[in-house]
C-alpha cells in the first residue's frame, strides 16, 4: 500500500486544482469541471478563483461564459449553495443532490407548498426572465396563500427546490439584481441523470480532484445534511478506488498514482475558494497563527477558514489579506503569519499584478 506524505497530498491537489499551473484560457469551462464547480455565493469571490486558475482572462470573459455563451451555469447544488457549473452538466449536481436530500416542506398557514410552489415557480418562468421580486409576485397569482415575503428574500426559500427540480437558474444580473430562467428555457434540453448514478459520479469527480480522500470529507463537502457517513461510505464503496496512507489514516484516490512532486507555488485565494472548500483536514491545511488571523478577519470568527481569503504558499495558509475595489484601483493588504522569502514576497507581488488585470484596474498592494 501506497504511503503519502501530507506535502504529497497538497501538491497533488493544487496540481488537479490548476493553482501549480494555470491552464490557458480556452479551457475555462473544464477547469471548473475539474473542479467540482466553482462556490458563487459571492460574485467576486467566483471570479477571483477562475482568475488564481486560468491565465489571461478578465472578469468580462467569466460573464460572458454564463451570459452571452451560456457555457457555464449559476444554480444552488453543493450544500445547497450558489455554485457554477458547466452548462452541459448542471443536471449532473441537482440529481446528485436529488439522491441525498428529500424535499423540504415549508408550512404556511398549515399547507405544505413545496410542490405547487416548485410547479409554480416553473410556470411562471417559462419564456421570461424575471427579478426576484416580479417572480414571487407570479408564484402568488398562482397559489393561493404562496408566503411570497420568503419567496422574495434573498435566502432562496423555495428558489433552491425549483433549481433542484430543474425548472430554475440564474439568469443575467439586471443592474445590482439577479434574475431566474427557467433552466431548459436558458441552457436547452438537460442530460437526464438517475439519482445514485449522478451520485457516483460526483464522489469520484471529488476524489480526482481532492484525494486522497475519505467518504467522510466527501461527505461534508457535498452535503452534510440528509447524507449520513454510513451512506457516503456505501458510494465510495460501489468506486473502484485504490487504498493509500496518509500520515498512517487511511484514504483512497481513483487509480495508483506516482506521487506528484512539490512545486513552489503562491496564490491569493479569496474567500470561498474551491481548494479551501475540498481540503477538509483543517489541521494539515490552517496552522495554528492563521487560526488567529481567522478569528480576526471578518467573517472568518463566525464561519472559519471557509469565509477567509488566504495567502497560500506551497498549499498551506501562510496569512490573510483584504481587498477593495477603487474607481481605478484594486487596494490589497496581505497579512503573512510569517516572515516571507524573497522569493515568496515576490510571488505575492505577481499575484497582486494578476488580480489587478483580471480585474482591469491597478493594484496597490502592501504587504
């Protein structure tokens, strides 16, 4: 049996999470396959990790991606939050996420709406493109008690079982609002996927991209609710996967792998970043002086490292930073736990020149 070591295993994820190498341009869209999807929950936050993994692109590129090509797609799916994904797939995630979590049912004035909302909800957006609050006001001409105040706030009551049901997606922003299509209207005829095979498939694309893993990690980074661990163990059973060691626990990745060797490798990920999210050995990934920074910054003392950008340096958080956007400048601050190389100092300076293009402002970073 194969036996890892923890910088291995960092190495390898950054490798299979484009943050060792970018890939160029014209493979956006596969990097966020290879990824698993990209956390959108916060706009910028997205197009900053496509940024830290794809060379030579701006913020206009990624919208063009998911507006005017319609290539890749905004929907809720990994725990139940915002996430992008490539347009040809997104069936792939709401079965997956279909297979684990039953339908929840909302109880206003004593009835169950979940069903005639979810009906309603795809009505209503069939051949239109409607804003939050124009698509509550149409679900409420068509069910009677429909408690639109949950429709129409910004936690996407009701909005997460229609994607799940594949009858809604984002659509493009309208000045500072967002809008929803209807899936099939916006992206054309979906892949039909049965449940526990979409399953399967989405804990072997975790494995690719963040083995070796175990089916609890897998678990927490797909959905903690209505997913038990006995029942992650039994997908990763029916994957015919390959048993190593890591620090004497036990792991599995797809295939027997040569080791990837470590690269120098330095990146500024913002909050939300998908090597973040997949790392679920917090102690083999935060060290003990970022644990302060965490509980410093932001909402990083109430979420943790999920909700904290980060410094990365060699696959370990080696710091924090902030930024804010200018009329013409992208300011950022970066905060190291340590003292940094030269050679690091300079790699953070890169980033900073990396983000103010992508973004098409100038940055001025302090360190």
């Amino acid at each position: 049996m194969r036996e890892l070591t923890w910088e291995q295993v960092r190495a390898r994820r950054l490798q299979r999470s484009y943050l060792t190498q970018r890939a160029p341009a014209e493979r956006l869209v596969e990097v966020v396959r290879e990824v698993g999807g990209i956390h959108a929950q916060v706009t910028a936050a997205a197009e900053l990790q496509l940024a830290a993994r794809v060379d030579g692109i701006t913020h206009a590129d990624v919208r063009e991606a998911l507006w005017e090509r319609r290539e890749l797609a905004k929907s809720w799916t990994l725990r139940g939050t915002l996430h992008i994904h490539p347009a040809d797939e997104l069936s792939l995630w709401t079965a997956a996420r279909a297979a684990v979590v039953s339908e929840i049912d909302y109880v206003v004035d004593g009835v169950e709406h979940v069903p005639d909302i979810v009906e309603a909800i795809g009505a209503a957006l069939r051949g239109r493109r409607l804003l939050r609050e124009e698509l509550a006001d149409a679900v409420a001409e068509r069910v009677e008690n429909a408690p639109r105040a949950q429709l129409a706030s910004g936690w996407g009551y009701y909005l997460a079982d229609a994607a799940q049901a594949g009858v809604l997606c984002f659509g493009p922003p309208q000045g500072a609002k967002v809008t929803f299509v209807h899936t099939e209207d916006w992206l054309g005829p979906q892949p039909v996927w049965e449940p526990r095979e979409a399953l399967r498939e989405v804990a072997r694309r975790y494995v690719a991209a963040y083995g070796p893993a175990t089916h609890r990690a897998f678990r927490d980074w797909f959905t903690a609710r209505g997913f038990k661990p006995a029942d992650a163990e039994d997908v990763f059973a029916e994957l015919d996967l390959v048993e190593v060691r890591v620090a004497k626990r036990r792991a599995w990745l797809l295939e027997d792998e040569e080791p990837v060797r470590p690269t120098p490798t330095v990146r500024l990920l913002p909050e939300y970043d998908v090597y973040v999210m997949g790392f679920r050995e917090r102690d083999e990934f935060v060290p003990p002086a970022v644990r302060e920074q965490i509980r410093a910054h932001g909402k990083g003392r109430y979420e943790g490292p999920s909700a904290t950008p980060f410094l990365l340096v060699d696959g370990v958080c080696a710091g924090v930073w902030r930024r804010r956007k200018t009329t013409k400048r992208i300011e950022l601050a970066v905060e190291p736990a340590r003292e940094l190389t030269a050679a690091e100092r300079a790699g953070v300076e890169t980033e900073a020149e990396r983000i103010g293009a992508f973004l098409g402002l100038e940055p001025l970073l302090t360190i």
